[in-house]
C-alpha cells in the first residue's frame, strides 16, 4: 500500500492520524515477533505530552527562619538558601512518544533499538524538536540502535537532518531542502578503537511504498524492519483505503 498524507483529506476525514501512530506500534510489535531472535522481546509505548495539574499536599515546616533541635536538644539555626538568580513561569516540555522498543531479555530486559514514529508536536517548535533529536542521540550514545519514521506532512522539517546538525554532521544524500517525510536506520557502533555513526536514510513520498530498513539488535545482528508491511496492516484495520 503507497504512502497516504494522514492530515489532509481525504484520509483525515477516514481516520486521525493519532488513530494510525497510535495503533501502527502494536501491528511492527506482531510483525517483529515473527522474525526477532528468541532472546529479544519488543513492545509498544505511546506516551501522550499532555500537561496534567497535580495536587500536592506541602507539609508546614517553615524552613526559613526556624529552628530546630540537634542530637543532643540544643536548638540550632536551619540553613536557608539565597534569592534565586532566575525565578520565571515557564513549563516543562513533555513530548509525544510513539515507538516501540526491543529489548534482550538475556541481559535484564536491555534495551538494544528504538523504533520512534515523529508526530506533529514533535515537530512543531524548536525547543519540541531540539528535545526530541537530544533524546535520539541520548539513545544512540548508549549503543541503541534508532529508527524514525516521519509521516508529518504539515511540518516541513526534517529531524534525521537536525539529529546530524545537532551532533556537527550532514548527510550529503539530503541534499539542500530535505523532505519532511523520511524513514532513517541509525546506530553508533565501535570500528577498533573509534566509533562511527552509520544511517540508512530512506525518503518516503506520498504515493509510494514505504521502504524496508534494518533494525540493528547488536553489533552485528540486524534484522529487516518492512515498514510497508506493518503501515499496511495498521491501515487496513483503520479501514483507511
């Protein structure tokens, strides 16, 4: 099944595109069972970054200025911290995350690669995509294989590019404008006594089948990821035509 733009009609009005990131991670997980080696496990995650308001009960010390008694009853004076330097009203980002994650269960549940489906807000402000390239490269410094998959038509920025800006590389492949929908390999794996960063970088257009990539699981074991399959079978059961 070629690739289908999820965020313009026709197709929004069939199925969200929170219906298909959200449902595709479960369908790779089923396709991945069937080929993973015995010792690895994948699985799901979709973490929504909705902001949520917690009530927390704060316990009346009254730190500054107060005193208190040491071990032998005599009262001494508690330590107080200075103003603060900056004191804004800000929040946290907390991003969107569909993926799903392979794990050696041999090692204590490791985890060896991540597959990460980008959404819009993922895209959307630079801060939301400085957090997610940091995090890919967070994963990939510690030996785990990454693959994205970008079917964000309505953001034109390419991640893939900003992950290699980010950690001072460029893929020649992309060209000057690249496209904003893409589906990259990548792990960071010791040559002797350095370490190389290796892609596999695949452009995805809408009208065309998606492509097959590998899923590195160690050193020297991959396995193919056929997101065409996988995007297939979610869309089918999405009843997306």
């Amino acid at each position: 099944m070629p690739l289908c733009d999820h965020f313009r009609p026709p197709v929004n009005k069939r199925a969200s595109w929170e219906e298909l990131h959200g449902g595709w991670p479960m369908v790779i997980v089923q396709q991945l069972k069937r080929i993973l080696p015995e010792r690895y496990v994948a699985a799901p995650r979709v973490h929504l970054g909705a902001q949520f308001e917690v009530n927390v009960a704060a316990l009346d010390y009254q730190f500054a200025g107060s005193t208190r008694a040491d071990d032998r009853g005599t009262e001494t004076a508690t330590w107080s911290p200075t103003a603060p330097t900056l004191a804004v009203e800000t929040e946290l980002a907390d991003f969107d995350e569909y993926e799903v994650r392979v794990y050696d269960a041999e090692r204590d549940r490791r985890l060896v690669a991540a597959i990460e489906l980008v959404s819009p807000g993922n895209k959307d402000r630079p801060e939301n995509r400085w957090q997610f390239v940091s995090k890919c490269a967070a994963l990939l410094r510690q030996g785990i294989s990454v693959v994205l998959v970008d079917l964000v038509t309505v953001r034109d920025f390419n991640l893939y590019a900003e992950l290699l800006e980010l950690i001072g590389q460029r893929d020649p492949t992309l060209g000057d404008d690249p496209t904003a929908t893409y589906a990259v390999a990548c792990r960071w794996h010791p040559r002797g006594a350095k370490r190389w960063l290796e892609t596999w970088s695949r452009p995805m257009i809408v009208g065309q089948p998606l492509p097959v990539l590998p899923l590195w699981l160690s050193e020297d074991l991959s396995i193919p990821l056929d997101l065409e399959e996988s995007y297939e079978l979610a869309c089918r059961d999405l009843r997306i035509a």
